[in-house]
C-alpha cells in the first residue's frame, strides 16, 4: 500500500512538474487554441447556417406558402363577386364573367392544393384547409343551382345565390383569413430569424482573436521572439473568418429589414384588394336582392372604409404613382355606386345593373381598382423575392469558408507552438 501511495505521489508530481515548465505550458495553450478554434468555428457556422436556413425557407416554403393562401381568400372573394355579377345578367349571363367565375375557381383549387402540401411542416394549417376543402364544393354546388335556376327564369335562384354568398362570408372567407394569418406568421418568423444581429459571431470571434494576441504576447515574454508566424497566421485566417461572417450577416440584416418592408406593403396590397372584391361582391348582391340588401349595402359602405384606410396608408408608407392612382380610382367606384344606388332606389333596376356590369361606370372603375392593386401587389411581391435572393447570395460559401478557416487556424496555431516546443528537446 505505501509503494502505492509513492507511485501516485510520484505520477502527481511528474504531471505537477510538466504543467509548471515551460514545455508543459506550451502544450497546453496548443491544445487550449485548437479546441477553442474548432468550438469557435463550429459555433459560427451553424449561427451562419441558421440564418441561411431561415432564409431558405423563406424563399421555398413561407412566401410561397403565405402567396398560396393569399391567393385561396382573393380567388373566393372574386369568385363570389363574379357569381354575382354573372347572376345579374339575367337568363343569359355574360361570357366574360363566367370564364372569370371558372378561372377563380380553378385558382383557389389550385391554392389550396399547394397549401396542403404544406401541413406536415406546418401543422397549424390543418383546420382551416379542413375547412375550406370540405365546404368550397358545397358553394360551387350552390353556384351552380342558382345559375340553373336563372337560366330556366326561376326565381328560387336568388335564394340558392344568397345561400352560396352566406356560406362564403360565414364560412369559407373566415377560414380563408385564417388561413392566410397562419401562412403569414411564418414569414415573420423566417424574417426575424434571417434578421438577428450576428452578436454571438462577433463576440465568438473576438474573444478568439483576444485569445491568439494573448498567447502571442505570452510566447514573447517566453522566447523573446517578436513573432510566431503560426500564432500569426491563425489570427489572419480567425480575422478573416470574423469580418466574413459578420459582415456577412450585418448585410443580410439589412436586406431582412428591407424584406419586412416589402412584406408589410405586400400584406397591405393584399388586404386592400380582398377588400375591393367583398365590396363589389356585396354591390352587385344589393342589386340581386332587389329591395332587400340593406345588410348588403351596410357591408359594402364598412368595407369601402376599410379600403379607404388602407388605401391612404398605403400612399403615405410608400408614395407612388400605383397608389395615387389606386386611391383615384376608389374615388371614382364611389361615385359611381352613388349613382347606382340612386337608379336602384328610383326603380331604374335596369339602369342600376348597366352601371355595374359590363361598361358601365361602377365597373369600369373597379376593374381600375383592381388593376392597380395587382401591379402593386406584384412589384412588392417582386421586390421581397428579389432582396431575399440578395440575402442568400451574400450568404453563399460563408459556412464553409468559416470551417475552412478555423481548421486553417487550428493547424497554424499548433505547427506555430510546435516549433517552440522543439526547442525544448
């Protein structure tokens, strides 16, 4: 037992008495720097492929996503304005607005095809595709008993399109929005992920970079050598790594901040031009009403405020030829559903519905409207794809680059401290 415990105490005071030399001490700053660059190396990369994740998935999955169910509320709203309209005509409804009906319907199919895609990632979408799958052939069902009914001269097919417009507005729309807030969440989320500050490359970086001027100036002290180009080297390569992924990043922020510019306006566009099509679907279904769409009316005139709002802050967020022209056009629907109204209020029912089909003034100025909200929507559309490529592009081969660097800094520091050690033998 005591040739034991002499052992130990001898192996103790081996180890004590290489940690104290000058040699000992070399060998482990060396190991000490290799296992700092390589943690702080690894630590930064997957900060930076974080980032260039959440970026991607912005890209591939959240903008296209919240597009999609964009898409799903705009094609169900213009469809049920179309239904409308197309219901007006009376026996013989007009080519042009069945062939949008029919196209607006294979839109919002379409939308929500592609939305379904996406509930395995994205779980929350379940309900309200569930939802809408279930209940946007019923209104289609709907539609198309009360265009039967209209071609034979029936006048059960205004109750049929009242039933389908109900649904849309108590079932279908809602879900929709829900849809479509869900969709949006995540572009946020990916935005503020792609957006965050680089504090933890920076921070990673200089105290590596404090770290390499530290043991250089020990070595110093120690051999009276000014430089060791290994130490050197591993802090031009730890430097480079450190401008790189934090410039890098700094940029990316910048082209985030950007995207949530475009995002914002994009949401506004979107809402704005929703809102345009619930106001003409309930225009033209005050008229199908004939004398009983005061609920109609009410809810046109709250939606063509809310248009208004959005509309005027739009133009003040982002000044343009696009909204002031918008903003002309609105003007413009409002005072031809004035007129409208009054035919429709006078008895000239024929007048009130040549105001809103066709050539008409109400119409026209509509289809204005709704021009121009879609080249709005389309340019920030645009513009938020374009400045998420841009980010991506600044982010392109800096993971690797900064592994690269770290095992370049690794094996410099090391062969730098090496050649100190041989001195020692």
């Amino acid at each position: 037992m005591l040739v034991g415990a002499a052992r130990n105490r001898n192996a103790v005071s081996r180890v004590t008495g290489l940690a104290r030399s000058t040699p000992g001490r070399l060998s482990l700053l060396a190991l000490l720097l290799i296992a700092a660059t390589l943690l702080v190396g690894a630590l930064t990369a997957v900060s930076v492929q974080r980032r260039s994740d959440a970026l991607a998935a912005l890209a591939d999955r959240s903008e296209p996503l919240a597009y999609a169910a964009q898409e799903v509320y705009r094609s169900m709203a213009d469809a049920d304005a179309s239904a409308a309209g197309a219901f007006l005509s009376g026996g013989v409804e007009s080519p042009e607005l069945r062939k949008r009906y029919e196209l607006d319907v294979a839109r919002a199919s379409a939308a929500l095809s592609t939305a379904t895609g996406e509930i395995a990632r994205s779980p929350a979408l379940a309900r309200s595709l569930s939802e809408l799958s279930g209940k946007f052939p019923v209104y289609t069902g709907l539609v198309e008993t009360a265009r039967t009914h209209n071609r034979q001269g029936n006048p059960v097919g205004a109750a049929y399109l009242r039933e389908a417009a109900q649904l849309m507005r108590e079932a279908l729309l809602p879900s929709a929005q829900q849809l479509y807030q869900t969709a949006t969440e995540g572009v946020i989320d990916d935005l503020e992920d792609a957006g965050r500050w680089p504090w933890l490359e920076f921070l990673l970086g200089a105290a590596l970079i404090t770290a390499l001027v530290l043991a250089q100036r020990y070595l110093t002290r120690r051999t009276n050598r000014v430089f060791n180009v290994g130490l050197v080297a591993a802090t031009a390569a730890c430097l480079v790594s450190l401008l790189w992924a934090v410039i890098a990043s700094a940029v990316v922020v910048g082209h985030a901040s950007a995207g949530e510019h475009d995002d914002a306006m994009a949401k506004i566009t979107a809402r704005a031009r929703i809102a345009t099509l619930a106001a003409r679907g309930e225009e033209t279904l005050t008229l199908v009403a004939r004398g009983n769409g005061g609920n109609y009316e009410q809810r046109f005139k709250d939606g063509a405020e809310v248009l208004g709002i959005l509309l005027a802050g739009a133009e003040t967020r982002e000044p343009s030829p696009v909204f002031t022209s918008a903003k002309t056009h609105f003007e413009e629907w409002q005072r031809a559903h004035a007129k409208v109204r009054a035919a429709d209020e006078g008895g000239d029912f024929a007048a009130a519905v040549g105001l809103v089909l066709g050539s008409g003034e109400a119409a026209v100025a509509f289809a204005a409207l709704e021009g121009d909200l879609v080249q709005a929507m389309d340019r920030s559309r645009a513009e938020l794809t374009d400045t998420v490529a841009r980010a991506r592009g600044v982010l392109s081969g800096a993971v690797p680059a900064v592994v690269l660097l770290a095992l370049v800094a690794a094996v410099a520091s090391t062969a730098g401290l090496w050649q100190r050690l041989k001195e020692y033998r």
